[in-house]
C-alpha cells in the first residue's frame, strides 16, 4: 500500500510496495523493448507507447481542425459546457500527438467529469521556439471562443512546461486559470538541476543527459535556455493559480518540479509536491497497469475538482 509523509511544506512522498515496483519493471520492460524494436520512425513509435493508455469508458471524441487548431475532444458524459480541461502533451517538443494522448487525457476527464480538448502544437525540428509557447497561449484563447469560462491546464514533460508557460500571457484574462496539474514538467531547458547530475538519481527513461540535451537544442534553435517562456522555472510569476505537480522520485527531471514548487511556495501560492518513489517518468500513463498511477490520477482530479469557482 501507498504511504505518504509530509516532509516540507509543499512535498509530499509516495513510496511504493514490493509487489508494485514487480509491475513497475514489467512496464519499464515494455517501454524498453518497443523502442528497441520500433514500429515506425520515432514519432509513430512514441505515438505507438502513448496510445497504450486506454481511453475511459464514457467519453465521446471529436477531432477539431479549424480556425488554425487542431486537437480532439475529450468529452465525458454530462461535463459542463464552460468548463474545460486543456490537456498540453508531452515528447520533448519533437513528439507526441492529440490522437495519441486522447487516451491519456480521457483518464484525466472522466475522473475530474469535465471535458478535456488535448491540443497539437507545432513541433521541432519544423518549428521552433517561441512556436510551442505562442501555441499554448493562442490555445486557451480559443477555448474562451468555445464559450469555456474557466480552464485547467494539465500536461507532461515538455507539456507541463507548456502549461506553466501560458502563465506568461498576462494580457489574457479569459478563460481564468481555475487550477494546473502538472507530470514530470520539463521546466529548465538550461538543465541546472542537481538531479542531473546526481549519483543518487538512476532514472530509467532518460539515462543519459544528452537524451533530453539533444531535443533541447533542436527545439530553442540557439535561443536561450534561460528564457521563461521556454523555462518557466526562470520566470515564476507573482501569482498562481493552485498548483499540483506530480513527479518520480528516481527522474532526472526531478529538482524542475521540486525547485519550481519551492519558488511557487514563497510567492504564496497554494503548491503540491508530489514525488513517487521508484516510478518513472510520466508514470500516469501506465494507469492500466499501476495502482499508484491511478491514484495519482484520482488526486489530480480531486484537486481540479477542488478548485472550480
């Protein structure tokens, strides 16, 4: 069984049983053995893992493709109309796609019984920074148009980046930001973080620091790392909405979250730190198969839930 024990204000730690850290190996297995043996080019591969968590039971999909978005609806039964989800997805900047994460964000929706509208956004090498960004921004934006009044955003990885960084756009002021639920953000591109570094870190998915170095530069193009809007954690502003940021304690991606919660916390906002022991990164995507990344999907919907005007 989970525990959880508070150790500062904000972080909270999640340890895990021996028979889930069995399962765990099974899906780190699975992970290791489709990229080893890939179905297609390296986007159809990633798309190939993602596509692996499942799509709720009682949704309804709609791809949208116009006004310059393009997405998919993720719409649970009996979800009100102004309110949405606006689901960022992860792959570094370089992968990932809606159709892909329709599974994914679907989990997030039914649980929190609001919709989700799980965004493409343009990708490197094609496009670069600021492109994603200005995407991101441009996007909520929209959903105001759709007649959403309130919106939580909600990505991983690189999407969680993205989330934070719609919070740059300060002239816009509808949709309001209800809430953001973050997984594993990718938050420093500059890659300062100690746990990159760390012996004490062994993360399972990024092993070696130019995995993450590579699509970084590829992605910003010779722009600085350090600008916010490509790394928030460089650009926290003075007021968030409440925060969730859940992470694996074994990720080099680790101190991200736990330095960008920790600046969040002294500005005065409502921060929570999730880190789970022995999970890797984006573990919620693994729902079918891990209790822990189904919990942690309840948590989040729970928080979202939590915080609706």
């Amino acid at each position: 069984m989970t525990t959880a024990t508070k150790t500062t204000s904000v972080e909270t730690r999640h340890a895990l049983s021996v028979d889930e850290r069995q399962i765990e190996q099974a899906v780190l297995a699975e992970i290791h053995q489709l990229f080893q043996n890939p179905t297609g080019n390296q986007r159809e591969t990633y798309d190939t893992l993602i596509a692996k968590t499942p799509i709720a039971d009682g949704v309804t999909l709609e791809a949208i493709d116009r006004d310059g978005v393009h997405g998919w609806w993720v719409r649970p039964t009996g979800a009100p109309a102004d309110r949405a989800i606006l689901y960022l997805h992860g792959g570094g900047y370089m992968l990932g796609s809606a159709k892909a994460y329709r599974g994914m964000a679907s989990q997030v929706a039914v649980r929190a019984g609001v919709a989700a509208f799980v965004a493409d956004y343009p990708l490197a090498p094609e496009h670069v920074f600021p492109a994603a960004p200005e995407a991101a921004a441009t996007l909520r934006r929209w959903l105001a148009r759709q007649g959403v009044s309130q919106v939580a955003l909600v990505g991983d990885s690189a999407g969680g980046g993205l989330a934070l960084s719609v919070l740059g756009d300060i002239a816009a002021t509808s949709p309001s930001i209800a809430a953001i639920a973050v997984f594993s953000p990718w938050l420093d591109l500059a890659m300062t973080g100690a746990s990159f570094t760390s012996p004490d870190i062994r993360d399972p998915i990024f092993f070696q620091p130019e995995m993450l170095a590579e699509p970084a530069a590829a992605y910003l193009a010779g722009a600085d790392p350090k600008d916010g809007r490509a790394s928030p954690l460089y650009a926290v502003p003075e007021f968030l909405p409440p925060l969730l940021i859940q992470v694996g304690g074994d990720e080099v991606l680790l101190d991200d979250a736990r330095r960008y919660a920790q600046a969040a916390a002294v500005k005065g906002g409502e921060v929570h730190l999730d880190i789970f022991e022995g999970l890797h990164h984006v573990f919620q995507s693994a729902a079918k198969d891990l209790p822990s990344a189904r919990r942690a999907l309840d948590a989040v919907a729970a928080f979202l839930s939590r915080h609706w005007a």
